[in-house]
C-alpha cells in the first residue's frame, strides 16, 4: 500500500514555512520538517508546528550540513515511519504549493517514477540564475547523452522511498545545492524513469536563498566533473538503452 509524505528541508526559514507545511496538511500529507542547524528563533517555530499537529515532525541536524544532507535525513525517516513515497518541497516558498496534489496523483498513477518538477519561471526570477541554470541543462544532456532530464535543479518532486535511498547511499552524492542535480542524474543511469510536472516557481522578493554564488558554483562545477567521467565509461549502455528505447520513449508528462 502507497504512503505518501512530504520533507521539507528548513534551514532558517521560519517565516515561510508555517505556510508550506499548511498546504501540505491541507493535503493529508504527514510532514518531516529538517532542521538543518537553524537558528534559535526558526528551530522554536518547528517546535511549534510540532506541538500543534502530531502529523508534524522534526528531524534535528546539530550543524548546518547542507540541502543535500538534510534531504537525506528526511527520506530515511520518513521511511523509517513506514512511507513508501517522500514529496520533497523547499521551505522558502518559491514552489507553487497548489500543484501538490498534480504530484502525489502522478505519483499514484506511475508508482515506478521519480516525479519531478519542470520549473515555468516568472519575471521574479535573477536573469544570472537563469542563465547558470541552462549551463546545468546543457550538462546534465551531456552526463546523460540524452535530452531526457528536463530540469534537474528542481527541488519539488516525490520520490519512491526504497528505490532513491538504495542510491543515495551507495553513491557519492553531493552534500548541498549539488544535491538535487547529482541524484537525477544517477538515477538516470540506473534506468530509473521520470515523469515531468509543469510547475510555477517564483522568487519571492522578500524570500532567503541560501545559494552562495562562489560556493555552489564551485560545488556544482566538480560535480559536473565527476557526472562526465562517470558517463564516459556508462556511455555504451547508456546509448544502447536509448537506441532501445527510442520508438516508444521512456519518460513522461503530466
């Protein structure tokens, strides 16, 4: 039977994220709230979200390790509790919140698929980012010698608890903003299908990005490295599946 939840990872956020976790209760969906080293005044508003609704939970990190890390944290609870399947959404806002239902029915109806968000961006979004986030894409075809990763950096998608923590674990994935980018790609390689969501994403003026230009960067430009060394060896099987399946095609929409 299909248990569906939502992590949330929160890293000083406290002014946003009571109203995701709202939209998510609205939902039915049980949440797992990831305090990734927050500060006093957003960890005493997790504890309160907490203390209101026993469907809330926080799963505490005692330093700020990173996007990556937390997202870990809160799949291996929420299977630990039982779920089958973990809606990943960030706390800041940005996702369009009325879209959740589109990807917990998508995932209901393609149990298999990792369901992931293809971001429709508005006029909020930094011209800068955009442009780094199509330098990603052109990247991400390479690693994967295919068109088929629409969007990688997209951080609202469910995921099938057992099938995405068997690689987290046994590969080498990115610890923060690297995080999202590096795991789709292996998953790709392993053959595992995604199934793409058209979702608004908005850049609040007022919203915290903890996206550090020079950091990140630098994480997701070794990243890219490691993806393309891997890929050269992948390259035969990868080109051979995608010869296979190049009559019917193997990803899908909503």
């Amino acid at each position: 039977m299909s248990r569906h939840c939502a992590v949330v990872p929160v890293y000083d956020h406290g002014a946003t994220v009571g109203r995701v976790v709202a939209e998510l209760r609205r939902h039915a969906l049980p949440v797992f709230l990831v305090d990734d080293g927050s500060g006093a005044e957003c960890a005493a508003v997790l504890d309160a979200l907490a203390t209101e609704d026993t469907d809330v939970r926080v799963v505490r990190l005692a330093r700020n390790s990173g996007k990556g890390c937390a997202v870990r944290a809160g799949l291996e609870a929420a299977l630990a509790a039982g779920f089958t399947y973990a809606l990943q959404i960030d706390a800041d806002g940005q996702h369009a919140l009325g879209d959740i239902p589109r990807f917990v029915a998508l995932s209901l109806q393609r149990p298999q698929d990792v369901v992931c968000g293809c971001p429709q961006f508005d006029a909020s979004v930094p011209r800068h980012r955009l442009y780094l986030r199509y330098l990603t894409h052109v990247m991400v075809w390479v690693n994967t010698l295919s068109l088929d990763v629409r969007d990688a950096m997209c951080g609202f998608r469910v995921y099938p608890l057992e099938q995405v923590l068997a690689v987290i674990r046994e590969e080498g994935l990115g610890r923060r903003m690297d995080f999202d980018v590096d795991l789709l790609v292996r998953l790709h390689w392993r053959g595992v299908p995604l199934s793409w969501v058209p979702t608004r994403v908005t850049y609040p003026a007022d919203g915290v990005s903890h996206f550090r230009l020079v950091r990140d960067n630098a994480l997701i430009t070794s990243m890219h490295t490691r993806l393309f060394f891997g890929m050269l060896w992948r390259a035969p099987r990868l080109l051979a599946r995608r010869w296979r399946f190049a009559a019917t095609g193997s990803q899908a929409s909503a």
